[in-house]
C-alpha cells in the first residue's frame, strides 16, 4: 500500500512538471548589431510576466511560462522595431498583409535606429525596395521617410527581411 501510494505522489510530481513546462520560441534573423539592439530587444520584454529574453546574435530566445505570454513577448519586440522568423506556430511575426497600394511617399516609424550599424542596416534593406529614390534614414532616429514608387508590402517585406519591424504611414 504504501508503494501504491509512494508511486502515486512520484507519477503527480512528475505530471505537474510535465504540465508546468516551459513554452520556448525562437525567432531567427532578428537585427542585433550591438549591445543596444541587445538591451532594447530584452527591455521591450522585460514587462511580460514570467518571461525571459536572450538574444545571441541574430536570434533571440524565449522562455515562458505560458504560450500567451510568449506571444505577449515576440509582439513587443516587433513593436520596439525588431523582427525574426519563428521556429514554431506558438508565437509568431507575421509581416503586414497591406494591400499591394502605390505610394509616392511614406513615414517609416517605430523603428530601432540606436547606432550607425542599424542606420547603415536600414539604408541597405531600403534600397533593395524597387522604386525607392529617396531616404531620410539617420543614427539615433525614430522614424524616416522614403521617396520614389513603391508599395507598403515591397518596403515591409524588405525591412524584415533585414530583421526589422516598423509602422509605415
């Protein structure tokens, strides 16, 4: 009896452990460039309950205690203007559906701009917009404008393509 009931409270812990796991996402391909990619990417998740961030190169890792908060975590790094694809369906970063409209001109903001590297980062990934003439892109900006013909999902396949995010207007 007392094994029945020694193997009982064994098999309850190890349910409660199974159950209590972790949900892991990681997102790859994410710009980080320097320390302050670094810290903006963990500070932009430092709010969401139970969860930890760590970000090692171009992939950032995290670890929650539920899926929710996991996904609670990945959009608040995209809205601090980072962006990486997602190794799992747990929790992902979608580019905008925006409807493939003509633009002359457009606001690029909530980006992460803290370095010439991010700068240097986002000129690059615009010029390789077609139709893209003109860009106020600068160190240290939270936002910028772009020139020329072109469309929204061209300008935002482009910018997370380079591991960015951002709102354009």
């Amino acid at each position: 009896m007392k094994t029945s009931l020694i193997l009982l409270a064994a098999l309850s812990l190890i349910t409660s452990a199974v159950q209590a796991a972790d949900t892991v996402v990681t997102l790859s391909g994410v710009h980080n460039c320097c320390k302050g990619c670094t810290n903006g990417i963990i500070k932009a998740a430092a709010g969401v309950k139970d969860t930890t961030v760590t970000a090692e190169g171009k992939t950032v890792t995290i670890t929650s205690k539920s899926k929710a908060n996991a996904k609670k975590a990945v959009e608040a790094i995209v809205a601090a203007g980072y962006y990486g694809t997602s190794d799992e369906e747990k929790a992902s970063t979608t580019a905008s559906s925006a409807a493939p409209k003509k633009l002359t001109e457009a606001t690029v903001s909530s980006v992460h701009l803290c370095c010439q590297k991010c700068a240097n980062a986002m000129i690059e990934a615009v010029k390789t917009v077609p139709g893209i003439t003109e860009n106020t892109v600068a160190s240290k900006a939270s936002s910028f404008t772009v020139k020329g013909d072109f469309t929204e999902a061209e300008l935002t396949a482009a910018l997370n393509k380079a591991g960015f995010a951002a709102s354009i207007k």
